[in-house]
C-alpha cells in the first residue's frame, strides 16, 4: 500500500529577504537566523486578515520557504515557531526588508517589514555624473533641514526628497558650485528611548533600523499616503532630477551599529535572529561597543560583511546613487581580534565588487575603540575625512588668533601648509594622494562655521542632558564675546575669520565639503550636537542679512576661482607628481628656510601652485600675523632657483580682507611690493 506525500515547493536560501518564487503567486522567504531553531513568518494577506507560514527548510544559518499569500505591500515579520505569537508586542524585522511600516499603539510605535517589488522606476536618459574627485565639491546637508524653511520651494514639497529635487533647490546648489550632495542617514531610522521623554526625536538619523529601506518621513505627504512604492519612487526622481544637473548623490551610511541599542532593549530584529552572529562581543559574552552607541555589528563575521555589500549594491544598482559615507568606519575594518585592518575582508569585498566599481567610497576614519584613529589609513580606492585637517585650520585661524590677540603665542605656518598641499603625508603612506584627502572644517556634528567664530564653549542645554553631551575639544573663538553681539568690531573680525576659513577650505589641494549653510553663515546658537533638534535650530534659515550675502558671495567666488584653476590643469593634477609642482616662499618672495618654517612668529608664506604642462598657475599669499605684511612677490631670480619660469606679472584675484574688494584686478609686477592685510589671505593669477 503505497502513501502519498505532499510535498512542499522547493525554496532558495539565497536571495535572502523576500523575492518571487519559480510557481506563480508565491514568494521565497529567506533570513539569516542561526539563534532560532524553528523561524514562521507572520504576515497580513490582501484581505486583511493574519496569516503565519512556517519557514520549513534551513541551510548555513538560513530559514527558507515559499510562501502564498503575502502580496506586494504586504506587512510581514519574524517570530520562532515554538513561541506564542505576541500580538501586542514587536516581531522580527527582515533585516533585507525593502520598506518598513511604522503602527502607533497605546505601548509605543511597532514596526512592520513591507515587501515591496523591486524595478519599475523609469530613469529615461539619466546616468551618475561620474564627477572626477579632484573636480569634486561636497556639500553635506540633511534632507528636512536643508528646505523645511525655504520660501520659494512649494509647501508640500519642504523638507523632502521632492524639495531637493525642486529647480529652486538644484540652481541654488548649482550656482554654489557644488558637484555633490552627501544626504544624512536616509535609511529607515528610529528614536533612542531616551529622547521620548524629552519631547526630542533622532533628527540626524543615525540610528538605523532598515538597511534597505528610504526613510518615509522625509517623503512628501502624498508618496507616505501613497505607500512604500511611492516613498522609493520619489527618492529616485530625487537622483533622476539631480544627476539630470550634473549632481551627484552620497548616502551618509550608519552600518558599524543598530537602532537596537545595549541588550537590555527588546530585540527588534538582528538581535532575535542571531545576536551572537550580528554583533560583537568580547570578554564574557558581553557586548563590545566600539561606537558609543550600546552595539557594535560584527564584520568578523562573514553574513554581516554579506549584509552590508547586499545593501550597497541594492543603493547602486536599484536607486542609482554616487557612493557613500561610511559613519565610524573603522568599526567595520575590526578582525576576529577586534583590531583595524586595512585588508579587512569588506575593504577587500568593497574594492573586488564590481557594482561598486567608480562608486565612491568615504571613510569616517575613526571610532571610540582601542587604535581607533586610522586617518589616511585607508586602502586605495578610498577617501578619508581628514580631521587634522579640520584641527589645524582651526588652530591656525580661531585658537592661535585668540593667543595672539591675549598677548600669547602661536603656531608657525608650517602645519597649515601641509593642509593647503593636501596632505600628502598622511595619506602617502597607504598608495594614495590628496584626492583621497575629504577636507572639511565642520561637519554636522560640532559647531557650525559662523559658531567657530561666535562661541567659545559649547551650549548644548536644549538636548535635554544639562550641556554634558558634544564635544569640549572645539577649537573655537568667540572674538571677544560669548555669542550675538551688535558690536560692529567683533562682528567684523568674526566675518573676516569665516572667510578665512572658508578660503582654505576651497584653496586647499584635496576634496572640500562644505556643511550645508555654512557658505552663508548658519548658527545653531552654540550647539555643537544638533542631533536631537529637529527644530528651526538645525534647520537652514534664507532670509539672509547683508553679513550672510556677503559671505555666499565670497564662498561663490571662492569655488569659481578653484573650478577655473582646476580646468586649466591636465587631467592628472595634482595626482601625478609630474603633473604638479608647488613652491614655497617667504614673504620676502624667496624660498622658505627650515628655520622660518619652524619659526612660531613666522605666520606669513607663499604658495605658488600649478603644472608644467597646465595653462593657469596660482599664488595664494597667507597672513595669519595681527599686522599688515608687506610681500614681495617672488621675482626672476627666486622663480629661476625653484624651477619656474619666469613670470610677469600677478593679477590679484581675491582677498578675504573686507576693505580691500575693491583692488580686485589689480596687477603686480613678479618681484614688486604688495601688502597683505592682517588675519587675511590673498589669491593671485599668474
């Protein structure tokens, strides 16, 4: 007597996350979920009714099976199947779900993964801009915060994908001189628990529940009632409009942890599928927290390492973007014995994929953990934010400036000039050259620039935490008082120092990126740790006064300047040695000595930049000292033992000294006289 079976249709470990399957109307289910011995999925049919599916087949870790019934938009999550089915309380997220729904309940908000197909999206003739680094000018700006309050965008459109996207927006950046806009955390994200009893919410977004999934707060309200597809679809209209003007996108990405905190918090996905897999831990089994933010994911482990590509690929390929911001990226490059390695198998992984080919790749090259600062320690292919960078700028132009104004002392230009020639020490050593140098001077955390020179200390007491939180470190000058004041002196001086600033950020060999606003001033009123303050705080005003007109007019001549230098250099400047030269000379226009360089009195140099085969050269002239220097522009002879030939006459380009507009244009002849105002910096074509 024969029996007869009916057996399941055959299911893939591989996609993991939900795809469509061979037999028609079903869906391949698949999660990595080694801490489970049996895994169902629960899932809301299309007539509304819950239904649940046990995932019948597992291999290497993977729980899979085909399922009926779950369609498209379809809410579904995970729990083990011989545990009751807590219907009041949150299931397992699918760490590779495409979208994720958000349900308010009396107990607090329970989240919901969405499967959502992929493809669809028409693109047209758009294509990535593919910009060049050394041509490249990072703007780095929040999505809401950057139009919540601009006049001229559309109502409905503030604080959007679509806003950034509105040709309001995309001439303002184009008119700016941007090539790129680095957007922070995008990816589905939640509050820390701490912040609901403040009355706060997580506004940078660095608390990412959904690797997979665009963040629906900030589409429009139209594509959330809409739903998911919508959300994507205005996402990738935002890419389609912005490579359309030649801009490109970066994604601020937050893989070193997640939004499920210290483990005494309830598990919302990875830690309920496979904690001792997903994250890493240390001496006697407890969590090892290498990012300050209670877990560290652990890219020792291969599912994670495949996790992280997986999501990349599915932002490259599926919406189009220009590459990536890695937040506390050495906490990805950490092996089995938790220490940094720049042939990390996700660094090797990251370079061999060829989805990610020409993508690219920005390091935040630091955590909290032990060897944790790794600038300019990144393999080739890769980018650093240089934070020394960022340090001796400010050194130079806030922190010396304040000794010296007290009577004190201060540093010798030295430190700064390996700023303004890119670095090239730092990132020597890895294979690399100033192209791989992010130079900035503020960032979304830390002061802006216009607080750089408006606070001296930090005033952090609307987080909520009783200024304890942010930096202390900030290298800032106030100029004589802590915050607004209407003395014309002091507001002097602080614009003469944001453009000094804002100058050697833009004039420096390496790639620049601008914090959105500071080209105009913002001020988050002393706060050095906006993250909690999606308020008219963090948000970008633009209803400018003269002060910030001014200062968008130099940052625009600024870029100008750069871009029409660059232009007329060959196509490997300043990479290849043999394409670039810099020389140093003193004010006297002869070649710095050793002992000037190391002189802290000596704060006035030379930069004459260019190549031997370019069509443009430039002399930048530096004045960091409180009084006037007159300068001899470097002559026949001086220019004769550098190397250089011999050069005419010096067209005066641009100053950062207020009264001294109006020289612009002026020619000097090679081995004359000029006068440098004091705390400025002055720009020469040659």
């Amino acid at each position: 007597m024969s029996v007869s079976l009916e057996l399941s249709p055959p299911s893939s470990d591989f996609p993991l996350g939900v795809h469509r399957a061979r037999t028609p109307h079903s869906l391949n289910v698949a999660v990595y979920a080694p801490g489970v011995s049996a895994l169902a999925v629960h899932f809301q049919a299309q007539d509304g009714g819950w239904h649940s599916a046990a995932l019948p087949d597992y291999t290497d870790g993977v729980h899979h099976g085909v399922v009926d019934g779950l369609a498209d938009l379809a809410r579904y999550a995970f729990w083990p199947v011989d545990t009751d089915w807590p219907e009041t309380t949150q299931l397992l997220l699918d760490p590779y779900a495409r979208a994720i729904d958000t349900v308010d309940t009396a107990d607090g908000p329970v989240y919901w993964s969405v499967f959502v197909e992929d493809g669809g999206f028409n693109w047209g003739n758009s294509a990535p801009p593919r910009t060049h680094w050394r041509d490249t000018v990072v703007y780095e700006a929040h999505i809401k915060g950057l139009t919540q309050l601009h006049p001229d965008i559309p109502a409905d459109l503030r604080g959007t994908y679509a806003g950034l996207a509105h040709p309001v927006m995309i001439g303002y950046l184009k008119a700016l001189g941007i090539t790129a806009v680095e957007l922070l955390p995008i990816h589905f994200h939640i509050d820390e628990p701490h912040l609901g009893p403040l009355g706060l919410t997580n506004y940078w977004g660095y608390n990412t529940l959904g690797y997979f999934a665009p963040h629906p707060g900030y589409a429009t309200e139209a594509s959330r009632t809409a739903g998911p597809t919508a959300v994507q679809n205005e996402f990738k209209g935002m890419v389609k409009l912005l490579h359309e003007a030649g801009l490109e996108v970066i994604l601020d990405v937050v893989y070193n942890h997640t939004a499920e905190g210290p483990p005494e918090i309830p598990a919302l996905s990875c830690r309920g599928l496979g904690d001792k897999q997903y994250y890493r831990h240390g001496d006697g089994g407890r969590y090892l927290d290498t990012t300050g933010c209670g877990n560290t994911l652990n890219f020792a482990h291969p599912r994670v390492i495949a996790l992280a590509l997986d999501s990349l690929r599915y932002w490259v390929e599926e919406f189009q973007v220009d590459g990536f911001r890695f937040d506390l990226a050495v906490s990805m490059c950490r092996d089995d014995t938790h220490t940094f390695t720049p042939r990390h198998p996700f660094l090797v992984a990251v370079g061999a994929d060829r989805a990610l080919r020409g993508v690219k790749l920005i390091a935040e090259p630091w955590d909290i953990g032990m060897g944790g600062w790794q600038t300019g320690n990144f393999p080739q292919g890769w980018a650093d934010w240089n934070d020394r960078f960022r340090d001796t700028v400010r050194d130079f132009w806030l922190t010396d400036q304040a000794s010296l104004t007290a009577g004190g002392d201060a540093g010798s230009v030295a430190r700064l000039a390996g700023c303004l020639s890119g670095s090239a020490d730092l990132f020597g050593p890895s294979g690399r050259t100033s192209v791989s140098s992010i130079n900035l001077i503020t960032a979304h955390d830390g002061f802006t620039l216009a607080d750089l020179t408006s606070y001296s200390r930090k005033h952090n007491e609307a987080n909520g935490e009783e200024n304890r939180d942010g930096h202390n470190d900030n290298r800032s000058y106030n100029h004589g008082m802590e915050g607004p004041t209407d003395q014309e002196a002091i507001t002097a001086a602080r614009s003469q120092t944001s453009r000094n600033l804002m100058a050697t950020l833009l004039l420096s060999l390496g790639v620049p990126m601008i914090t959105a606003g500071d080209e105009f001033g913002r001020s988050q009123r002393g706060n050095n740790n906006a993250y909690c303050q999606d308020t008219e705080l963090a948000w970008l005003h633009w209803d400018h006064d003269d002060d910030a007109r001014h200062l968008l007019d130099h940052t625009r001549s600024l870029l100008r300047i750069r871009r029409e230098f660059l232009a007329h250099q060959p196509h490997g400047y300043p990479a290849r040695d043999d394409s670039s030269y810099l020389h140093w000379f003193n004010a006297a226009g002869t070649p710095m000595t050793q002992d000037q360089w190391t002189d802290p009195a000596s704060r006035t140099v030379q930069l004459l930049l260019g190549s031997p085969n370019g069509i443009l050269d430039g002399l930048v002239v530096i004045n960091g000292s409180l009084e006037d220097a007159n300068i001899t522009l470097p002559g026949r002879d001086a220019l004769k033992d550098s190397g250089l030939p011999s050069i005419t006459r010096f067209e005066l380009r641009y100053t950062t000294a207020a009264d001294q507009d109006r020289r612009r244009g002026a020619r000097i002849g090679s081995g004359e006289t000029d006068v440098v105002p004091a705390n400025s910096i002055s720009v020469y074509r040659i």
